[in-house]
C-alpha cells in the first residue's frame, strides 16, 4: 500500500514579508517521512479569509492529511479557524470543551477570561481538539485537517500528541554520501546508478565549501530499506572516496 | 499605482523530506519587501515534470512574477528548465549563448565540458539569461518566470543580477515594538489600532522567552511611510512599556 499523502499550509504575513524565517514546515517535514507520510507540498500564504479557504479546500481535497500552521490565536488577524470552518461548510462558534480548558488555564494563573482570549475557543462543529500542554489554546483537526499554532513550541507539542493518531505508512530511509567534486562530474555516474535502482530516488545536492571547493551531497531515499541499502552500497562503490 | 505581485516556487524533494531547511524564499521575500514587489504566495513542491509545469503555468499567471529556485544543474533529477518551457510551450535545447558561457567556463580551468555540463546550457526559446557570477551556468527569464540556482550563494548572486531589472514599486515599511505580555492580554488595544489605521498592516507574533515569560512582537506594516510612521507612533503610546 503506498503510504498516505500529505500537504502543509503555512498562515501568516511575516513569512511573505521576510520578517520571520519558516522553521515549523521544516520540522513537520522530518517527522513526516519518520511516519511514512509522504510531504508532496508546502505553501505559505498571507492573513486572508478567501486565499486560506481556497488554499484549504484544494489542498485537502487533494491530499490525505492538510497540517496548517498559524493564525489561531487572540488578535484580530488570527483567522484560520473561521476560513477553515467555513473551507468545510461548517458552523464555528466558541465550543464548551475548548471554553473549559481555557477558562481552567486562565483562573489557575489568576487571569482575566478576557473576550479577546474567548477567540481562541472558537471551534468549527464537528472538529475533534488538539492539545496545548504549553499554552492551553487548542488546535483542531477537521476533516483530514489539522489546524495547529504558528509559535514554534506550541507546534511541536501539538504535532508530538497529533501524529500518534494518523495512520502511518512506512518511514522513509535516507543515506548520503558527501564527495569533493562539482555535481557535473558525478552526474553521469549517478544517472547511470538512478536508472539501475529504480525503486529509490536519488538526488544531488551541490554546494561550495568555505575554501570555494565545489562538492556535492548524493542522497539514497526510499521505503525500503533492502532497496535503499542496496542502491547505497553501489553508490559507495562508484565513489570511493565519498564520507 | 499598487506594488507589482509575485510568487516563489522551490523546487527540490530534499526540502520536502526535511534534509533541508529552505532559506532563499526567507532571503528573496526580504529582497521583494525592499524592491516593492508584494510576495503573495511561496510554495514548495518535489522535481516532478508534470508538478512543476502546472505550478508554473497557476502561479505565473496569478502573479506579475514568478520565481524559481532549484532543479537546473546536471544530473538527471534537474529537469526545471525543461518543465518551464513545457509550461510556456516554447521549445528547448542547448543554447549558443549559454554553451559559450559554460565552454569558456571549463577552458579556464582546464576541464573537460562533458555531456553532463552541457545540460546546463539547455535553456527555452525567447528566454533571457540571468548571470551567475559564482559558477557559471546561468539561470533564464522566459515570459515573467525567472528561473534561478537552488544553491544558495548561486541564488543570491542571481537575484542581485535581476532585480534591477524588474519594475519596482514603493519598499515595504516594517516598524517593530517587543512587548512582555501575552498577545491575548495585547489583543484589544491592537484591534482599535488596526480599525483607525486601515492604510498599514498590524500583526502580532507571540513568543516565549527562555525563562518561559510571554511576550509579543507587535507590528507595523505599509508601503507609506507617513501612515506607518504614524501607526506606529500610536502603538508606541499604547504600549508605553514597548521596546
């Protein structure tokens, strides 16, 4: 069976605008190939009721799992749970069960239950909650979509709870060997190498050393592990002097 | 008149599986905020023929430009420039202009311009060579794609050597305020903001420090640098404590 595909949106302007570097697509893209679901594509856009709904309506109909990153919290540009809401038709107002948790967070740390955190018990009918165990704030999955924090630790912890309930396929196995040669001169080796294991991907990954030498990292992968084994071994054996 | 549009497309299964973290949409959506070009959408996708020639048709027909990074070296796996001519229906194949750059390239240094480097010289028909100063093998510009090195010295170098030559349009202002309370606890008095100045944009990022304090960073953004100097003044009042 091959394993279930998956797609990441990213919400949010200080992305597009250069303010922030994306990291939280770059760590669900590692825990997604050690759970066997294939990341097929990552997408950013902007704090905009139509683009999110347009973005989620085509992403998760054309994958088996959409993870959304940002937009869930108190401010007025957090807007991601009512455009999801309405990307799948369904009603959203503030929910008892995220209302509870949050009205328990607050009271334990004597805090005001302001109007302001009240948006973040906003919940779309239907959805089943993510846990918070930094800040309390739910995500939601709905559908094959998963709606989760922009802040880095509180992504995390909710992609370390969501995980464990999907269905998993098998983990993709990775193998790199580091040569000190320009790409173009391991490219007819390598191609030769791609079309006699054809069951695994093979890429090449050039860079420049901080001396100005050209080498290039040739990357094994695939969700068989014989197969990947096999195809690196020829890999080693055509470069010798790779690391 | 408004900013001109664009999008970036990465291409490359290395960031996809999270071997990589990507860094030149992070660098060119800096470069676009300064330039006056309004970066709508990043988005990610594997080296796949048919995946990459739909994306290039969607998204350069969205936006007034288009860039992309990653997919033009030798090896079998870079087949970006062959998509994007299939995108824009031009035909492709080794180029004049581009086999000098590439020939000279090798004779200087005594190597061989083998099969494999000739790929680099694969270039569509009607497409403008962008310069690559650091190893030679150039990108291209075919309608309003710009077609641009995975690698990212290579890729900076080449988004110095176009930007100039694309039309420009007023820079993006960003003032920042870092405030330590929760963004529930801004939340409120950015609203109000934001309703009284509905010529700039205001976001607010959440973090928490090392000592597990909460704290926000409070933005403005706009492409008239009164109006945002004059948001900003008022956020500055309201949140006397910000820095």
């Amino acid at each position: 069976m091959p394993n279930p595909t998956a797609a990441i949106l990213i919400i949010g302007d200080e992305i597009l605008t250069g303010r922030t570097r994306e990291g939280n697509a770059w760590f669900l893209a590692g825990e997604l190939a050690k759970a066997g679901i294939t990341l097929r594509q990552i997408r950013v856009i902007g704090d905009e009721h139509a683009t999110i709904t347009t973005a989620v309506r085509e992403l998760s109909g054309a994958h088996d799992h959409l993870f959304t990153s940002g937009g869930i919290g108190p401010t007025h540009d957090d807007i991601t749970a009512d455009a999801v809401a309405e990307a799948f038709g369904q009603p959203i107002g503030v929910r008892a069960d995220a209302h509870a948790i949050l009205a328990a967070h607050y009271a334990a740390r004597g805090a005001e239950f302001t109007e302001a955190r009240m948006r973040m018990a906003r919940i779309p009918e239907g959805a089943t909650l993510i846990e918070n165990p930094v800040s309390a704030a739910p995500g939601f999955s709905i559908g094959n979509c998963h709606v989760m924090a922009g802040v880095p630790d509180v992504f995390q912890a909710m992609v370390a709870g969501l995980l464990p309930r999907l269905g998993q396929g098998a983990p993709l196995v990775t193998h790199s060997l580091r040569v000190l040669r320009p790409e173009s001169a391991a490219a007819d080796a390598l191609r030769a190498l791609a079309g006699a294991h054809p069951e695994v991907s093979m890429g090449s990954y050039p860079f420049i050393t901080e001396t100005g030498q050209f080498g290039t990292n040739l990357v094994v992968r695939g969700t068989d592990p014989a197969a990947v084994g096999a195809a690196f071994a020829a890999l080693r054996a055509t470069f010798p002097e790779g690391k």
